[in-house]
C-alpha cells in the first residue's frame, strides 16, 4: 500500500463538528505524548501534517485527516495529569461522543509507549473498546528505543498486560520508519474487510 498526498482535513471540538466519513476511518487513541502526531507524520510520509509537541497533551480537539483510501482522526490524548479535571472531562466526553457513532470507525490504534507498562486508563480504554466491539489493534510506540533483544522481552510484556497474543501487538517507530511496512500490511487488511 503507498500513501501519497495525505492532507489535515478539520479539527473538531463538539459532536455537531464531527465528520461523517465516506469511506473507511481509522481512529488512533493513546495516553498523551505516546507518540500518535509522529505516526501519523511517519504514515503520511510528511514531517509536520501533525503538529509534534515535547509537551503532552496537546491535541485536545479530534483532528481528521485525508489518507486517500481512509479517513484518520487523531483523537484527543488522555491521562496528562498537568490539565485541569474540568479539561479531562471534556476530553472524556469528546471521546465518548466519537465511539458512540462506532458503526462509523473501521478500527482503532491504540497507542503504547513500549518502554512502559500499559497504564490504567489504557486498560479502561482497552476495556471499553472491547465491551463496544469496536476492533482495535495495539501499536507499541518508540521501539527504536530499545534493543532488539529489550523490544522483544517488552513486546512480550505489553501484550501480556492487555491480555493479548503478542501477534497483536505491533512495534513501530516514527523515527525511524521500523515497523512501517507491517502497519501499512494491517491497514491494507483493515480497508479490504470493510470492503467485503
């Protein structure tokens, strides 16, 4: 699969400003700094389509983007503890909002630092996925990192900590484009089952 031309289509802040997608939506969710800016930039080949930050938390609005075959929304990030609890809850409710148009999401990339243990609100986000049937696939974050013996011990352990097999889990690094080629494979799967 080759993408080309991905292009930032609109922020949301309310359920009212959400698109509804015309062709397949991706939705990448995760904990604050774990990494989605960079692997949306990775995937799209462009170096700033999504705004990076050294400080957690700022994507606070539902980003979309146009990858040519799909739709990709860059959800809010959550679990920075710096934000307001007023800030979190908007956050929640945006992101409650956006999963309850579900028949609308072809599939979720959960987002893990592969340095860390899954904390618990991904395992609520884990959980919540899973009670709503949505399909998802955990993607370990900044495995360039690591050394290959290390990623292989802590794939292990992140797959593991969300009760998954470790096939389930993919490594990935935007820096360095590792793992790219696999991501690409998944998202290939996901559009060709959406199509059936």
């Amino acid at each position: 699969m080759q993408i080309n031309g991905a292009k930032f289509l609109t922020s949301a802040a309310t359920a009212s400003q959400f698109l509804k997608p015309e062709k397949p939506m991706i939705a990448i969710c995760g904990k604050s700094n774990s990494g989605k800016s960079t692997l949306i930039n990775m995937l799209a080949n462009q170096k700033r389509l999504a705004k990076t930050s050294a400080a957690p938390g700022r994507t606070r609005l539902v980003n979309y983007f146009d990858f040519g075959a799909f739709l990709l929304a860059d959800l809010p990030g959550y679990g920075y503890a710096a934000v307001s609890r007023a800030e979190k809850e908007k956050w929640a409710k945006t992101l409650d909002a956006f999963f309850a148009k579900k028949e609308e999401i072809a599939h979720v990339f959960l987002l893990s630092d592969i340095r860390r243990d899954p904390s618990q609100d991904d395992l609520q986000m884990l959980t919540f996925l899973n009670f709503h049937t949505i399909p998802f696939t955990v993607i370990a974050t900044k495995c360039d990192k690591l050394s290959r013996m290390n990623r292989i011990e802590r794939m292990r352990a992140v797959a593991n900590a969300f009760g998954l097999g470790a096939d389930n889990v993919l490594a990935v690094s935007g820096q360095t484009g590792e793992g790219k080629e696999a991501l690409l494979q998944k998202i290939s799967e996901i559009l060709e089952n959406g199509a059936e």
